[in-house]
C-alpha cells in the first residue's frame, strides 16, 4: 500500500493486488460440481482512504462488482459499499482478525455472512457465502477460493 494509505486499513492491506477466483459447491448453479471462475483486484484509491475490490469476468459470467472498503479509525469494524452489474447494492459489515476474513449483512428478506482463512504464506483465502431468507435459518450459498496471480 501506498505510504499515505489510512492507518486504519494495515492489516487488510496484503489484499492489495490480483487474484483468481473460483466458485463452487453453488447453490445458484445447475449443477453443484460446476464451477465458475473470475478476476479480482484490490487497488488503494484516493491517496489511500480506501481499499477497493473489483470482481467479475463477463466471460465467465460472473457478475462485475465494486467494493468499497473502510473503517472509522476508532472502530475494528469495516463497512463494505458492494454493487454490481445486475444493479444489486448492498452494505456488509466486514472484519479481519488472525487469518480469518468475515462479512455479513441482516435484512428482513435477505441476509448474508461470509467467513474465510488466509492461508500461512497470504496467497490463498478459502472461503464460504450463507444465506438465510429470514435471519435464522442459514444455508450454504457458495464456496469461493481466491488465489493470488
């Protein structure tokens, strides 16, 4: 990260780069065995406020997605800012401790959480997506794998 980069963001800033993806075990695909892959950067934006995600490769129809990455200098929480190419836009609450990258988001209809690791040397997150139509019952959304290129 650059050296005027918020001091609020050290120790998410080993994302900072590309990375493959790969989805699987998806709840939204025909088939569970099939998979999809896509890109994913993150790029440090305005002199460093900010860290941002772009995900998707319309090749592999993935959707392309923004994320905006930040926190409240006296706060461990992060807020995520997502959108995407199908209009979707949501906010996540994010954090990252020890190896483990966490997010989720409750809505009366639609809620979502994310829990990941980081492997040893940081350059595999493995990780897996929960949905839950109501807040209480959760089920297996999706698996992702981010590799770094």
């Amino acid at each position: 990260m650059a050296e005027t980069t918020n001091p609020a963001l050290t120790e998410i800033a080993f994302l900072e780069g590309n990375w493959a993806m790969t989805v699987s075990n998806a709840s939204f695909m025909p088939d569970p065995a099939d998979t999809m892959t896509g890109k994913a950067s993150f790029q440090c934006r305005e002199q460093g406020a900010f860290l941002v995600m772009y995900m998707g490769d319309p090749d592999a129809g993935a959707p392309d997605a923004t994320w905006l990455i930040s926190r409240d200098d006296a706060n461990a929480e992060y807020k995520v800012l997502y959108y995407d190419n199908r209009q979707v836009s949501r906010v996540y609450k994010m954090s990252y401790s020890e190896g483990v990258w966490k997010m989720w988001r409750s809505s009366p209809d639609f809620s979502q959480r994310f829990s990941a690791e980081l492997s040893e040397d940081r350059q595999t997150i493995r990780g897996q997506w929960e949905k839950s139509n109501n807040g209480k019952v959760w089920e297996h959304d999706f698996d992702v794998v981010y590799t770094r290129i």
